[in-house]
C-alpha cells in the first residue's frame, strides 16, 4: 500500500511540474542544448594543455595555436627544447588516418590509441580516437639543433600528454 502511495505521489509531481510548465506532456528528449560543443570543431587546440596541466611536463609558456593542413594546432616548447603539439582531426578517424612507422595499440583510459615511431630518434606521434571518425594526434620531438633523447621517453611524454587532455575531450 506504501509503495503505491509513493507511485502515485511521484506521478502527481510530475503532473504538476509539466502543467505548471506550460506544457502539457514532459518532454524526454536527450539531445544536447544547442549551444553545447558538438566535437573537436568547437574545440581550441590550446585549451587541452592548459598551464595548470602544461607545467607537469615541462613547459613553461603558453601554447601557439595554428591550422596547420586544415587541422587545428596547438605547439609548445618544453624547458629542455623539445616541442609539443596537439592537432584536433574532427573528421579523421583512427582508422582512417594511414600510419607509417612501427604502431604499437595502446589505450588513453577508455579510448583506443595507435602509438607510432619511426626512424627519428627522439620523436613519438601518439594517435588517440575521440570517435569513430574523429581523433587527436599528440607529438613530441626534438626541437631544431636538440639532441634527441631515447624515443620511448618521448613515447611516455606522449602519453602523459594524452592523459591530461582526455578529460577535456568531447
């Protein structure tokens, strides 16, 4: 008897709050408000390092945001002169993206990712899968006239990268 005095309760609330609405049925609709990002279109590169993060691996300046080939960039200079960059491909997915090098699968907490490396030392692109056809790419390399550390260091620091932004990523 309690229960269906409980059942009927809820029902009335919910009678009272769509008529009082000016509605008179509740809508069930799960779609985003329209002014929500939709994907890595509304997303700034630069915005997925921010300095409260960027500092934990080494960098000390702000990021500087490009297009570069069509896909939204950021790039920072780490304290030891390797470079960092984030590029957003919001129609390139994972599979879509033909990698050369040698691919080791990795995971970014829940999102698939394909860590590459090739022949130049010291560098490490790190490919994350946001959707099915969309993802983000991290790099780390040597700056101009920098020794190369080991490449699986820089694989590491990709990683880290990638951890950092993942929260921030639709």
């Amino acid at each position: 008897m309690r229960h269906r005095l409980i059942t009927v309760l809820v029902g009335l609330v919910f009678s009272v709050t769509a008529c009082s609405a000016g509605g008179g049925s509740v809508s069930t609709s799960s779609a985003p408000p329209t002014n929500a990002p939709r994907g890595l279109d509304a997303l700034d590169a630069c915005a997925l390092l921010p300095a409260k993060d960027s500092g934990r691996i080494g960098i000390s300046g702000e990021g500087h945001g490009i297009a570069l080939d069509g896909a939204a960039t950021c790039d920072w200079t780490r304290q030891d002169g390797y470079s960092v960059a984030i590029r957003l491909f919001p129609s390139v997915g994972l599979d879509d993206i033909a990698l050369s090098g040698a691919k080791t699968p990795t995971m970014v907490n829940r999102r698939r990712a394909e860590k590459v490396t090739t022949d130049e030392a010291g560098k490490c692109v790190l490919y994350v899968s946001v959707a099915e056809h969309s993802s983000v790419q991290v790099e780390i390399a040597p700056g101009p006239g920098r020794p190369a550390e080991d490449t699986p260091l820089a694989c590491y620091d990709a990683l880290k990268v990638a951890f950092l932004a993942d929260p921030r990523l639709p």
